[in-house]
C-alpha cells in the first residue's frame, strides 16, 4: 500500500481524529505504479550501445559477397521506388488528361486527378463544384458577346446599313447649298 503524505491536506494536524478520518477517506491516493516491466535508463543505455557496437562489428564482417548482394538489393528496391512513381505519374497524367477532355482548366484537372488518386472525394466535388462554376461564368460571357444591340438605335444591325435620315439631310444640304454642304451640316450636330 502507497505511503499518503498528509501535508498536502490543509490543517490536518489541528484536526480531531473523526476529522483527520473523514478528511483521509475524502482524499485521493494515487496508484501504486508497477515499475517491475521498466528497463532503467542506464541499463537501456547500456544495451542501446552494445547493439550499436555489434551492429557495426556485423558490418565490418561482411563478406564481399554479402556486399554485392546487399548493394542488389539497394538497387533493386531503388528501382521499384523509382517504377512506382512512374506509374503513379502516368496515372495522375491520365486523369488529369480526362478531366481536361471534360473541359476542366489545367489547374482544376490537376487538382481534380490528386483528388481521386488520393481517394478524396469531398475534395473531388469541390473542385468538381469550381469548375461549374466556372463553365457558367463562361457560358454567360459567351452569351452576353452573341448577344446584339437593337436595332434602329444605332446598334450593331445598323453598322452596315445607311442611316436614311442622315442621307436625306445630306441630299437636301447639297441641293441647298451645292457641293459645301459640310458647313450646314456641321450647324446640326
């Protein structure tokens, strides 16, 4: 059983015995904490520098033989490091192809293509989400540059045609005043 240290409750030694029972069985008696499976430090250490030491010892060891086939090893795995992540750009390159043939910005594939290598979804939809967004911000411009002024004022129907008004002003004008024209012309605008 854990020693209790009665100093940590307040006036227990100017308390009456029914007092200092009642106050000890309201304290709190932390548990015993059983160390029997804990190494000390200084023996870890200990072992922690024998392993280093017969670690390096193993090493020195080595037979050429188990160099060369260590040194195959480290290659070999260099290699298939190196052919997972071409497959893992051809096939961020693939989606993020498709998503551009989806008319997604290149921005917006690329991030879409991460997504779903990724297996996130929700920010598969957001960026799904950005993209409609802007295709409509598109569609609107598109729609707003085909549409054309109404005609009769000037607007873009009349580009083409002669204002009626201004060739009868202009006929008359020269009637009146012969070839200078201009000058009676320029009293009307």
């Amino acid at each position: 059983m854990p020693n209790f240290d009665t100093s940590t409750i307040e006036g227990f030694d100017s308390m009456t015995a029914d007092q200092k029972v009642e106050a000890l069985l309201k304290a709190e008696i932390p548990e015993k904490v059983d160390l029997s499976k804990f190494v000390s430090k200084e023996t870890f250490d200990k072992k922690a520098s024998e392993a280093a030491s017969l670690s390096k010892q193993l090493k020195d060891k080595m037979t050429d033989d188990e160099a060369k086939e260590a040194e195959k090893n480290k290659v070999f795995e260099d290699m298939k490091n190196e052919l997972e992540n071409l497959r893992k750009e051809k096939q961020l390159s693939d989606l993020t192809s498709n998503y551009l043939n989806l008319g997604y910005e290149k921005e917006l594939a690329v991030e879409a293509a991460k997504a779903r290598m990724d297996g996130d979804l929700k920010k598969e939809f957001e960026v799904g989400e950005k993209h409609r967004l802007a295709l409509e911000k598109k569609w609107k411009a598109e729609a707003i540059d085909r549409t054309h002024n109404p005609g009769g004022a000037g607007g873009d129907d009349d580009k083409d045609k002669p204002d009626k008004a201004v060739e009868k002003a202009k006929e008359l004008a020269k009637a009146r005043y012969g070839t200078n024209y201009a000058d009676a012309i320029s009293k009307y605008k």
